[in-house]
C-alpha cells in the first residue's frame, strides 16, 4: 500500500554541470527517499525524491519516469480485481459464511495460490524487463476471519496430510490454520524473491509490510521473522502511517486513537525486526490516509505524529515519504503542501546527520512481539491484545521510549545486550522454539531482569514441545531453566452466581435487531437488590451490546429510568469492565468488557427491565454477585515497601497465576492462596514474577502506576537508573524531533520549525503540551554573510556571496516552495525573477516561488 525513499548528491556549477543535466543522470544509485505512484511521470507529482516506485509493470510508465532520472523499482500488490475472480472464484480468501473477503468494492484478498505466485512472477519479470531496478511485494496479508475457500482447504490437506478443519473449533485447529497461512505467505514471497534474482540479480529484492504490532491488532497473518530470514530479501519497508497508528488503544481504562504512542511502537518493532541482520529498513509515513472522510486538520495531525515518531530510530535514514501523490497534491490546501515538502527535505538530509542526542527516559527497556502473537487472534480463544499495550503505554506515556523486540531473534549472538529490563508474557504469543526460553534464561545469568507477567493461557494446551516435555506451559519451561521448582497455580473468577436472560441469535453489527427488550426479573427479587450483566456475545467480532436506555417497573410502577450517559446511569453501574459511552447516546462493551447495573427493588416484587438495545449482546442477571476484586498486599519482606501502596485491589475479570511458595514474595493473596508477585535471582541476574493478566494493567491509572512501580524496582535491580519525563525527544545532527506529553519542552538556540509553511526561525522555542515537532537548528548560521538557512524545495544548486545569493531551486508543479534566508544585517536590492515573493522578518527573509520540477532560478542581490 505504501514505501520509500533517499538524497540526490547534485554536482553543481563548479563542475560546469548544468543542474538540468543534474537532476536526470546523478541520482543517488543508494536510495533514501521514494514515493509510490501508478502513473507515468507527472511534473505535479515529482517531488524530487531518490526513487520512484511504480505501482506497473508497464514499461513506458517505468521509462517515463527513469528519463526525470528517477532509481525506479517496482511493487506489486496480492489483491486482485474482478476480471481474475470470475474465474478463480475459490481463491478469493473467504469467511465462514462465503463472504468474499474485499479491501473495497472489486479489490480481492488471494489466497497464495500457485496461481497467484505465477502471477506475480510473471508481473515482476516483465518490470525487471523493463529496467526496474528493486522488486516490492507488498501486504502479503492472510486474514484470521478467513480460512475457508477450497484452495485453502486443499492447501490444508497437501500439508496436514488430514482433512481439512474449522479454525474455531479448537485453538488446535485455530494455530494450525494461522501457521499454514503463515507459510502460504512466506511462500509466495520468497518464490518472488529467487525469481527476480534469477533473472537479474543486481535487482534489489524488498518487501513491503505492516508491523507485527499493526498486523496482529488487526487479525492479519504475516510471518515477519520467518519472512526477513528469506537469504536473498534485502530491504524491508515498513508500513506505518495514519491509518494504522490511530488505531485505538487502551490506557489507564480508556479506547481511543493514541497515533504517536502507537506509532512509535510500531516503528521500534520494525526497527528491532531487522536490527543488525544488514538487511535495510525503510519507513513509510503518509500526509493522507486511506479513509477520504477525514477532516483535513485530522489528516495534518496525524501525519506529523506518525512522522515524529519515526525520527525516533536513528539507525534508519531511508524514507518512503508518501504513496500516492496523485490523491495529495491538488487536494490538500497550498500550505499543507508546502510543509509536505519542507518535511521531504529534512527526510532527504536525515542520512547526513550522524551525531545522536536522545532526550528521553530510561533506556535499555523492552518487550516482545512474535511471528505467533499473529496465532491467537481468533476463535475459539482470541487473545486481548490489552496484553501488549499494558506493558507499553505506561512507559510511553512516560517518556520511556520502551522497545518492541522480536522474540524469535532473542538466541542471535548479541541481540538481547541493549536491553537490561525485559517485560514479557506469553498470554499473548508462544515461543515456539525451546532455545527461545534458552536465549532468555542466559540472558538473565548475565544479569538482565526479566519482568514475566500472566502465565493463564487457553494456548497453553497445545500439543506443542513444552506438553511433550512434560510442562503445562513454555512459562515453566522457562522458568526450570531458571532455577525455579515452584508450582504455578492459576486462580479465575467464579461467575456461576449469573443467570442468563438473553443472548442474540446472529452476530448482528449494524443494528439491526435493534428493538426494545423485556426481562422479568422476579427470580432475583428476593434479596430486594438485582444486578444485570451485559457482555459481548461474539467476542471474537467486536460487536457487542449497545444500550441506549433502560426503564425498570413493577406493578405500574417505574423504578429507574435513564438514557445512556447520564447521571441517572452512573447512579446504577456497579461495576463496569472496559465498557465505552459513544457521544452520551450509547453504552457498548466489546470482547471480555462488560458492565453491571445495579437495582433496588422492593422485596418479593415482580420487576420487569426493559432496555433499548442492538447488536451482539448476552444479558445475565443475579441477586448475590460475586467479590470484584482481588485483594493483595505486601509480604513482609516486599522489596516494595515504601515504593507502592501496601495492597492493591485487581478485578476478578482477570486470572491470577500464583506460586504455591512464599520464597522471594512481594505480594500475596490475602486468602492464603499463594504469592501473586515474586522474584527469584538467577545468577547475576533475576526473574520478577508478576502473576497478573498483562491486559490488566492497561485498565486504569492506578494499574498503570503499578505497572511503572515494578519497572522501576526492576531497574534498581538491573542497575538502571528510572528516570521519566514528560516528552520524547531526539537530536539527528542540526535536526530535532519532539514529542510532549503533559509538560512542554523547550529548546535554546535560533530554530527554524519545519511543520510551520513558513519556515520561520525561533529563538528558543517551546513545544506546548500534547503537540509534535520537527525543527532545524540555525544557531551556527545566524551570522557572517547572507545565506539559506532552510528551504522546502530542492536546491539544486547554490552560490553564496556577501553581495549576491544565488540558488536554483525545484519542487512539484503546481505548488509553492519556500526559502528562509538569513541576511546578516542587509538589506535586498533587487529579486529575479520578479514573480518571485519577498518577506523580511527580523533577520531572515523568506522567499516564496512557484515550483516547477525542472528548476527555478532565484537571484537575490544584497545592499
């Protein structure tokens, strides 16, 4: 969907070399910057970057664009349009009840069939044919929802050697669906892959992908690790702009779009995929998105979040710095599309910049991701993905720039050492080699700490090495190589006091059940209080109940009576488990959330509920609910003491993995029932065992601070020191990127603000709370003679005197560039070309032109 890009190395004047001449022969054979475009050349879209990737096999489209002196490659992608499917009806990938699975009308998810891996070899032979100069794959996605076309149903026969079995009925059949995907990917990939080499292997071979962060929360199949060791596979591009990096996440309680903080997870776990393997990263970002219906203000937000995010990895230089000008240029208003390309600039430069400042918290953090986190994303036991955002959000929103590992990684010589605390869980994925939990046991020999939390899995059950070396999960594997014989015991909540009313009868998702619902309620009148449950009744589908109001009466009576959102509502929640209040019009819960209304009713009566609701709801309802929460507190030796609260309540919704012993105890149940936190040293390092849900301590502030207390106790043992922030911050050389958070960050010296059209220069300036930055320092050059400090066009070439500024300039057709110009105290005698628009300000004179791709040339004489 999206890809890349790089910096033109321009022999100017001095070599008597016309910059016309230039800018068609001397493009950088290294690439830094691109762009994706289906078109032939266009001067509206050449917005001067190293490569070009077209999106076609079509050879005067690559020519087109290879004469503007464009590196092209070319990408190809594994959807398909009508015209194939009329034909092939079986290869379309296909949800349980044959629905064809789509990204849009007629654009069609394959399944990697022969036909396919044909297909796209041959679109890729006749690119190579025509002089690309890389091979681009991109989402090669297999879907958790799908798996139940007849190519994959043979597919599954040739490589089980059995018949071929529902994913969602059993996490058997569901892990063995999601692996055969997996290789079906991977297949095609690499049969692109030994194909392009084959015919010309000066061809760079790439592929484009989400991240494993995106691709998992999204219920995508894609093998990341086992793709990126495909031998011949150069050059990865990761995909993250807008549309993945919104998707909302939980903190401290609440779902909402989170686009830096998740972005910057996304990116850290593409950087981490291919770290010191040689193999070259790339990041995407995007000005626009894929949705048309955003605001355009949403659009400008988003992008520069995702791009600061990505600034954040120093050790990648190479950008695809938007796909698909075509749908940006002509649309977005004319200082969006300056700041566009004062932010391409930067990015072209960004390779130059080899000294690293970061301005951050603690570092030497991480957590993993796994080609099996992608395993678990379904039914019959699809995994809360709270998992992950639980031990990253806090951190994050912390200034702690905590990095996403690949896990499968963990046995490569020297790959764990930047990290000394490591956060991890296997409810959310599996080690599905024994030298993973190996790699991690000597880790921690030689002095890391490892935080593990949860230990209850349903995923725990598969017939997989651990249950053949006889352990009940890879945690007590992992946790015998460490030196630990306790008993892991886990504790779940008892909801059998719930009786239940009502379940729907189809998974409805757009309101179309939606009616008034009556419930008798005299079984539970006794006691004189009810309570009433709604839940999600496909938690698999993320369509759960939505109530927009209840009235409760008894012989004529109304008892209670509210609307969704109000103050009467809250008087009768009782207890309420991730639900979401939409725009004070409707109460849902989604997966494992839930709420509990709570009613006072008179003794022996005859109450009847009746509630306003839709989609995919369970209601249950008790007169004796169960405790809510666990109740835990400090041993007596709790390393804690002092650091955190001396106990702690955690709701029941979560299983507790507990020990059966007390040695090394931090917290307990106060029943007696076993050590809920403990630690245990193992050689110069140790284990800090957290028998808590993962998901949990994305539920609330208060989970969230303890989830900072067992960091930063972790650090003290690692011998790090726990420093947070209110902001993220990064030096790339003369660049500087800033994230805020609840504080502001100020910078000292003369800066200009790239995300500002104007390009002005700032002396110390201050980034306010919740905001992105991206500035370039000038300090050095506000003195001596005129000369250009910053601009957003490419300059092509450049002659300076005291007395005359000459620069040659270029950018996009149709769009305005900008140059900031500092004066050193003169004044302007005269501008060519006349058209050409001065301002001055202060020092600086910003110079305003129209770009044309093939240059402008802009003379200003000094007085």
């Amino acid at each position: 969907m999206q890809c890349i890009f790089s910096t033109l190395i321009l022999l100017f004047a001095a070599l008597s070399i016309c910059a016309a001449d230039v800018s068609q022969s001397n493009k950088m054979q290294i690439p830094h910057t691109s762009f994706q475009t289906p078109t032939e050349y266009r001067a509206d879209n050449d917005i001067r970057t190293d490569a070009v990737i077209v999106y076609s096999d079509n050879a005067e489209r690559i020519r087109s664009w290879k004469e503007k002196g464009y590196i092209v490659q070319t990408m190809y992608g594994f959807r398909t349009g009508p015209d194939y499917i009329k034909d092939h009806l079986d290869e379309v990938q296909t949800m349980a009840d044959g629905t064809l699975h789509t990204c849009g009308p007629g654009s069609y998810y394959m399944v990697p069939t022969e036909n396919r891996i044909k297909a796209a070899i041959q679109y890729f032979t006749n690119a190579i044919a025509a002089g690309t100069s890389a091979v681009i794959p991109e989402e090669p996605e297999f879907f958790a929802i799908t798996g139940y076309s007849e190519s994959f149903k043979r597919a599954w026969k040739e490589y089980y050697g059995e018949p071929w079995q529902d994913q969602t009925t059993s996490i058997e059949a569901r892990y063995k669906s999601e692996r055969l995907k997996a290789k079906m990917e991977y297949d095609i990939v690499k049969a692109i892959m030994d194909a392009a080499e084959k015919q010309n292997p000066s061809v760079r071979r790439m592929v484009a992908c989400h991240s494993a962060v995106s691709y998992y929360a999204w219920g995508i199949i894609y093998p990341h690790y086992e793709c990126l060791m495909i031998p011949n596979l150069q050059e990865i591009i990761g995909q993250v702009w807008t549309g993945t990096a919104r998707t909302a996440c939980r903190y401290e309680g609440q779902l909402a779009e989170r686009t830096f903080e998740n972005g910057f997870l996304e990116y850290s776990s593409l950087y981490n995929l291919a770290r010191g393997t040689g193999k070259r990263m790339w990041f995407l970002m995007d000005p626009l998105e894929d949705n048309p219906d955003r605001s355009m203000e949403d659009y400008h937000d988003n992008y520069e979040k995702t791009l600061v995010a990505s600034l954040m990895f120093p050790e990648v230089d190479a950008y695809e710095v938007m796909p698909w000008p075509t749908r940006i240029y002509g649309r977005v208003p004319d200082e969006f599309a300056t700041e566009i390309s004062s932010i391409i600039a930067a990015l072209q430069d960004m390779h130059n910049q080899k000294n690293v400042q970061f301005d951050m918290g603690t570092q030497g953090i991480a957590t993993f991701v796994a080609d099996s986190m992608g395993w678990q994303r379904g039914s019959p036991h699809k995994s809360n993905y709270d998992c992950f955002y639980g031990l990253t959000l806090p951190l994050i929103y912390r200034g702690i720039p905590i990095q996403v590992a690949q896990l499968e990684r963990a046995p490569e010589k020297g790959y764990l050492d930047p990290y000394k605390v490591i956060l991890m869980s296997y409810d959310i994925m599996k080690p599905m080699k024994p030298e993973y939990n190996q790699a991690l046991a000597d880790w921690v020999k030689r002095g890391g700490v490892l935080v593990f939390f949860g230990g209850t899995d349903a995923y725990n059950a598969l017939p997989e090495w651990w249950r053949k070396r006889g352990f009940e999960s890879p945690q007590e594997d992992l946790y015998r190589r460490l030196g630990i014989d306790a008993k892991l015991i886990s504790i779940t909540r008892d909801n059998s006091g719930y009786t239940e009313l009502a379940r729907t009868d189809a998974p409805y998702r757009k309101g179309e059940n939606r009616k008034v619902y009556r419930f008798d309620l005299k079984p539970f009148a006794k006691s004189g209080t009810i309570y009433v449950r709604f839940r999600d009744a496909y938690s698999d589908d993320g369509w759960g109940p939505a109530v927009f109001s209840v009235r409760l009466i008894s012989d004529g009576k109304i008892l209670a009576q509210f609307n969704a959102g109000t103050e009467a509502e809250k008087k009768h929640i009782s207890d309420d488990f991730g639900s979401i209040l939409l725009n004070d019009l409707l109460r849902f819960a989604d997966a494992d959330a839930y709420w509990v209304y709570r009613f006072e009713v008179p003794k022996g009566s005859s109450p009847v509920l009746e509630v306003d609701m839709q989609n995919q709801f369970v209601v249950e309802a008790t007169s004796k609910p169960t405790q809510s929460n666990w109740k835990l507190f400090f041993t007596k030796d709790s390393p804690l003491l002092g650091r955190h609260d001396p106990s702690i309540e955690v709701h029941k919704k979560w299983t507790l993995t507990v020990s059966d012993s007390y040695n090394g105890g931090i917290y307990k149940l106060t029943n007696g029932s076993g050590c809920v936190v403990f630690e245990h040293k193992f050689g110069k390092g140790r284990l800090i065992h957290v028998g808590i849900a993962p998901s949990y301590f994305a539920s609330s502030s208060n989970a969230a601070d303890l989830l900072r207390a067992f960091v930063a106790y972790a650090c003290d043992c690692a011998g790090l020191t726990y420093r947070t922030q209110q902001w993220m911050a990064i030096r790339r050389g003369k660049y500087v990127a800033v994230r805020t958070f609840d504080g502001e960050k100020r910078l000292r010296g003369y800066y200009v603000n790239i995300l500002d059209p104007k390009i002005p220069v700032i002396k110390d300036p201050v980034g306010p709370s919740q905001k992105c930055g991206l500035y370039c320092d000038v300090s050095s050059e506000m003195s001596g003679d005129p000369k250009l400090l910053y601009s957003s066009c490419k300059v092509e070439q450049k002659s300076e005197t005291g007395n005359v500024t000459h620069l040659r300039l270029s950018g996009p057709l149709k769009t305005k560039g900008v140059a900031r110009i500092y004066t050193g105290g003169r004044s302007i005698e005269s501008v060519q070309p006349a058209e050409v628009k001065v301002e001055q300000a202060g020092d600086t004179v910003l110079v305003t032109l129209d770009n044309n791709p093939d240059g402008v040339e802009v003379t200003l004489n000094w007085k």
